[in-house]
C-alpha cells in the first residue's frame, strides 16, 4: 500500500522542450511524407519524397517504391532541423498563421531556390497545376503541424501571468 501511495505521488519528469521540438519535426516529417508518397502513389503530384535522393543517389531505384520510402526517412530526418529552425524563428506566434507562412516558404525554398540541385525536376511552368496545388497544400499543411505544435508547446511551458485568464 505504500509503495501505491508513492507511485501516486511521483510525477514523471518533462520531456525537455528542445526533445518536443525533435519530435515534432522528425513525426511531422514521417507522417507528410507518408502522405506525400501516397499523394505521388495517387498520381496526384508527379513529385514523390524521392527527390531528396535525386542531387546524390544515382539511377531509376529512387523513384521506386524503396526510393520513395528511403525519401521518408531522410525527409524526417531533415525534418528535425526544419522544426529547430521554425522553434528559434517563429516559435512565439500564437496563431497557426505563422505554421502557414513557414510552410508556404518551405515550398518556395525547395520548388524555387533549391530547384537547380534536383536533376529531372522539371521546371515549375512545366510541373502541371496538380502537382504545384498538391506539393503546396502538403507544405502548408505540414508547416501548420510543426509550427502549431511547436508554438503551443512554447506557449504551454511560458509561466502564466497573475491576472489572466485561460
């Protein structure tokens, strides 16, 4: 019975909030890039996670099914930086408005700026209106993920002021 009462009266130790901030990034990464495989699977984009293999990887494997899958992994990988970056950035925006703003500049980075180093990706004029509106939607989505997480968890570890209300 006392062993019950001390159990009881253990709280379990929190998780540090840089630990919350990995793991929002790197299952943000997992579970959009799972989506966004099987958006490609769908022929919903003509752009599947295996593109992050195309600047290093050689040969057709990469946009094979394994290629894909690999291409998750490194994208929840990558992931976790990402999510690093919006916490020191933008971490302190209340709203899911900033988790937008990120994730439509992430497209932007990578469909834009980071076009010349993906061989084979055709040019956006040439991409199709399918493959911009899924790819973006994913991004804005997967950026509404980590940014909201992360900013409530920023939120939620802040000391509540005397006087407001929650």
């Amino acid at each position: 019975m006392d062993d019950f009462k001390q159990d009881k009266n253990k709280r379990e130790e929190p998780i540090s909030f840089m630990a919350r901030v990995v793991s929002v990034g790197f299952f943000g990464g997992l579970f959009w890039g799972l989506v966004g495989y099987f958006a490609y699977y769908l022929n919903l984009s003509k752009i599947g996670p295996g593109l992050i293999l195309a600047p290093w990887a050689l040969g057709k494997w990469k946009s094979l099914w394994l290629g894909q899958l690999i291409g998750v992994i490194f994208i929840s990988l990558l992931s976790i930086l990402v999510a690093i970056c919006y916490r020191y950035l933008l971490a302190k925006v209340k709203s899911m408005a900033g988790g937008l703003f990120f994730g439509i500049v992430l497209w932007v980075i990578v469909f834009y700026l980071l076009h010349p180093i993906f061989p084979g990706l055709e040019p956006m004029s040439k991409i199709g209106r399918n493959t911009i509106a899924t790819t973006l939607s994913l991004y804005i989505l997967y950026g509404i993920f980590v940014g909201y997480s992360i900013s409530f968890e920023y939120q939620e570890r802040q000391p509540s002021k005397s006087g407001e209300s929650t």
